[in-house]
C-alpha cells in the first residue's frame, strides 16, 4: 500500500513537472533532425537502487548535452519487467532530468511481461499505452506511427508476453508494410524502430526482412532499422546490406560504456549515427557511421 502511494504521489509530481516550459537549443539550420536514440534502460521499481542512480545520472547527462534534439526513442525494455511502479520512475528521470520533451516509447520484451515468473501481458499492455499517454503519444495499440520534423518513425510492438519468441500480430505486419511503402514513395527516410534484431525475432524475422529489403530496393533515402535487446556494442551495431537498408544494434543504456546510446542527425543528404557515453560525455571512438544519399 505504501508503495502504490508513493508511486502515485510521484507520478502527480512528475505531470506536473512535465507542464514547466523548456526551452529547446536550436541546432544547426542544416540539420533537418536530430534524433537521441536509446535501448534497453530497464528501469527498477526502486527508486533507491544503483541501477536507477545509474539512470537519473545518464538521463542528466542526455538532458546537458542534448538540448536541441527534436525527439527521444527509447526502443524497447524501458522497464525492467513491466510494472506500474517502474513506468513511474522512468517518467520521472525524463520530466526532471532529461529536457528532451517528444518521446517514442518502444515495448519490448521486458516490458511484455509484468511478471517474468507469472506473465500478465493484458495488464503490462495497459501500463505501456498509460506510459504513451503520458509521454503525449495517442495510441490504441502498442505500435504507432509518428512524424517528427517530416522524418516518420515506425514504432513496432510486441503483442504478446515475449518470454523468448516475439510476436507481431500479421495485422502490424501488414500496417508496418502500408506505412513503410508510404514513406519511401514520398522520398523520406524512414526509422523503423523494433526491440530486436532480426536474429532474435524468431518466425517474424522472414516477414519483416522481406518487407524491409522490398522497401530498400525503391527507396530514394535511407530506412534505418533501430533495434536492442542485444545490449552490447561491436561488430552488430551497424551494417549496411543495401544502400538504402541500415541496421543498428543499440547497446544499453544501463550497460556498457558510460550510459551509451546513439545521436541520430538528418540533414539534406547524408544520416550521421554516432555513438556517444552520456556518462562521459563524449563520442565512442570508432562507432560513428556516415550513410550518403
């Protein structure tokens, strides 16, 4: 009882606190987006524990160093198992500390869960989509389409509890074809943001690798698959199989070195993701990655 109180009083604070004005850091005139990407941040439902010490410092760090990014994507296992109570203290690191305001959450497998040793997928559904709501993302279902300075993001879902083979319904699937195919015929680039590699997407790894490569192979600017899970940095982060297709592996925002994520910045031709500690603030040598179009 004490805890959902706390929980509760902590989310009032933070909606407030989401309503005081910030001024946003104008960045460079050519730089059509600049987008902060972020994976895996399983945030505790203890607000007193390391990992979430951990987070407050990172989240800190994205809020001084990033000001003028239009938008955060948080892909996937924002929370650590789904509850109430981590939901609530993630909001809270993001009205406080972190002064990006446009958020796309992304549910992962951890988040699918609520429980891990008693999975009750219908309840974390709700608390993700109250988490969307919170965040100013209006959806009925836990994918979503949104357009941020005319860049479409295409934030995927799992719809059921992901205890080791995801699953998107063949409804998000084709919704993910019709959305994707709309973007690359208006000549945008596109960010498809799924928690898992195609590696570990298990039956839907097919389907959605058809689908993505049909799209490469008209498109006239990057589609920039943007994906987690894996946690680390290395030889998966980035490939390139057509000139048109991007993968990047994310690592954890938890793990790794110094709260690492990726800066994503658009500007006429070119896509530059570049690695970055947010507990260093700094780049990460060796991971910043130019695709020309």
């Amino acid at each position: 009882m004490t805890a959902k109180l706390f929980a509760t009083l902590t989310l009032i604070i933070s909606l407030l606190f989401q309503n005081i004005a910030v001024l946003p850091a104008r960045h460079p005139q050519d730089v059509r987006l600049k987008a902060v990407l972020l994976a895996d941040i399983h945030t505790d439902g203890n607000p007193i524990r390391d990992r979430n010490d951990l987070l407050r410092e990172g989240f800190a760090s994205v809020g001084r160093t990033q000001r003028d990014a239009d938008t955060l994507v948080m892909c996937g296992d924002i929370t650590n198992c789904g509850e109430w109570t981590e939901y609530v203290n993630l909001l809270a690191y993001l009205n406080v500390y972190c002064r990006i305001r446009d958020r796309m959450p992304e549910m992962g497998n951890h988040d699918s869960w609520n429980h891990d040793d008693d999975p009750d997928y219908a309840k974390a559904e709700r608390y993700f989509k109250a988490f969307c709501r919170w965040n100013g993302v209006k959806t009925d279902k836990v994918y979503y389409q949104k357009t941020v300075n005319g860049v479409p993001f295409l934030v995927m879902g799992v719809e059921a509890a992901d205890l080791g083979d995801p699953y998107h319904s063949a409804e998000q699937m084709d919704w993910l074809e019709a959305e994707l195919n709309a973007a690359v015929a208006a000549g945008q680039p596109v960010f498809v943001i799924c928690h898992k590699p195609l590696a570990a997407m298990g039956a839907d790894a097919a389907r959605m690798e058809q689908i993505l490569t049909a799209a490469a192979e008209n498109a006239a600017a990057p589609i920039v698959y943007v994906s987690g899970h894996w946690h680390a940095l290395g030889g998966n982060t980035f490939s390139r199989p057509l000139d048109k297709l991007v993968y990047l592996n994310l690592p954890s925002f938890l793990d790794n070195d110094g709260a690492p994520g990726f800066i994503a910045e658009l500007t006429e031709h070119t896509l530059t993701l570049t690695g970055y500690s947010f507990l260093r603030e700094e780049p990460l040598e060796g991971f910043e990655y130019h695709v020309a179009f």
